[in-house]
C-alpha cells in the first residue's frame, strides 16, 4: 500500500487511503468486532475524505453508508450494556 501510494503521489491528499487502507487491514486482525469497528472507523473517514476530495461518488456513498452502519451498530451495542 505505501509503495503504491509512493508511485502515485499526488500531493498530501495521497496519504488518506494508504493509511486508511492500512487501518482497514488492521481492524481485519482484531479478534473483537468491537475493536475491529474502532479500527476500521477512522480508516472509512479518511476514505470518505479522500473519495470527497476526487470526486468518487460511488466510493463516497459507500464509505458514508459503511460510517453510518458502525455508528449504528456501536450505539445499539452500548445500549445492550
């Protein structure tokens, strides 16, 4: 991911998906899916960013639906506790 992101440098705006990327798969590690969903949320908002900036619509509206669903999902499980 960071070679590749390397190669297609464009400007700062290149880091957010190798570092969201990269977040992903360590929240793919996580043997909790509370701590997989706290991983991986920061990484889905650095992609929404990023997706926003180039204009992605697909991969905005994606990103947004994933962000709302761990929203969602942490408040119905506190609401459990």
């Amino acid at each position: 991911m960071l070679i590749s992101s390397a190669l297609s440098w464009n400007g700062i705006i290149s880091l957010l998906p190798a570092i969201g990327s990269t977040l992903g798969v360590i929240g793919y590690w996580c043997n909790k899916p509370e701590n997989m969903r706290r991983v991986i949320f920061p990484g889905l908002v650095l992609w929404l960013i990023y997706c926003i900036s180039v204009g992605s619509v697909p991969s905005t509206i994606n990103n947004a639906i994933s962000i709302i669903s761990i929203i969602i999902t942490e408040i119905r499980c506190r609401k459990k506790l």
